[in-house]
C-alpha cells in the first residue's frame, strides 16, 4: 500500500510512483535515467509572463487548496483521457500533505475560481514537482514561478521534475545523468531547508532570478 513513509523514503532515494490505468491502477516505481530538473536559476519567463505577472492576472496562494488541486491534476482532459493519479495516489499524497511534506501553490482568478496550480514533496533541500493542471492563460506557469521564487527564497537547491518534455524544456528544465542527480539528491535531502519558514533571501516582486 502507497503510504506517506513509502513515498518519502522513495524520494530520498531517486524514486518515485505512478499508477498504470491500463494495468488496474497498479502502481510501478522510476528512477528514470536521465534525470529532470529545474535548475532555479534557470527558469525561462517570457515577456508575456513577466507582463501577466506584474498585472497580477492572478492571485496565487500556497498550501489552500492541496486537496482541489491534486484533483484537478488527476482529471482526464483533451489529450490525456488516462491518468497516473489513480485514487490511491491521490489519497497517498493528500495523506503527506496533512504530515507537513506534500505542498501546493494555487492560481485563482478575479472571481475567485481555481485556475491553476501545482503539487510536489519538500524533503530537506530537494522538491519533487508532481503535477500541475490550467484552466486559464498561463495559470499553472504563475504557479511555478511562484514555486521557483519560494524555493529560492527558503534555502533549497534541487527542483526536480522527473522527466522531459518539449514544453518543459521551454521552460528551461534540463536533463542530467542519474549519477550526478543522485549526488545532487544527497546533497539536497540533507539540508534543512523549510517550506514555511521565513525566507533567506528576497524574492524580488515574484520573478526575480528568471530568464526572460
């Protein structure tokens, strides 16, 4: 059974779960071979973005919505009519979340309504971003520079995102061998970073740091 022990024992260790729609939700471990990260210094925020962000199109909270946003993540939608969140996944990190461990960042529009966000495991220095979901215009990349910017702020340095895709990679996340991910990882989960602690350095108007 998925629990929140197993999962973090698996992230210090390089692995992560994902359940099989086509094999009855049964879930299977990976520690994919290059590895996916966001270097946090590295995050590329276009000139439409950077603009969306200084209007404020959304505001966007942390930690208020876990559970609304896992959900949204875990919905089929155009193009993904199938989903690795299968219910117990969606239980075991809704579990995490309430021990201190699994976070999200949360977008909503003027009229109050969720429109976007991201969910992922803080372990020392190291976060492991899960899923992110959008209902509107560039809501779920808000979220992640929010993400970026905390992270930056309270003393982390390893983004990891587990594996490419061409519209990561605009985003700047990077493929590494599994070798120096796992020396990163190491490095990472033994810090004391802290999700809600006072930040260490300024964020700088939310997008501080970021390639445009």
């Amino acid at each position: 059974m998925l629990t929140p022990a197993v999962l973090l024992h698996a992230y210090r260790i390089g692995f992560f779960p994902m359940a099989d729609p086509d094999d009855g939700d049964r879930i299977y471990w990976f520690a994919p071979d290059p590895r996916a990260i966001l270097p946090l210094d590295g995050l590329r925020v276009s000139r439409s973005l950077r603009q969306r962000l200084r209007r404020g199109t959304y505001s966007v909270t942390v930690d208020q919505a876990f559970e609304a946003v896992i959900g949204a993540c875990a919905r089929p939608a155009p193009g993904r009519e199938q989903t690795w969140i299968s219910a117990e996944v969606e239980w075991a990190y809704t579990e995490l979340h309430r021990e201190g461990a699994a976070h999200s960042v949360e977008c909503w529009d003027a009229s109050g309504e969720l429109v976007g966000g991201l969910y992922g495991v803080a372990v020392g220095g190291a976060f492991f971003g899960e899923s992110m979901f959008s209902r509107a215009t560039d809501a779920s990349k808000v979220a992640l520079v929010h993400l970026v910017e905390r992270l930056r702020a309270r003393g982390f340095v390893l983004l990891d995102v587990q594996m490419q895709t061409d519209h990561l990679a605009s985003l700047g996340v990077v493929e590494i061998p599994r070798d120096e991910y796992e020396a990163r990882l190491a490095a990472a989960v033994s810090l004391h970073a802290d999700w809600r602690g006072d930040a260490v350095a300024a964020s700088g108007g939310g997008c501080e740091g970021v390639r445009v």
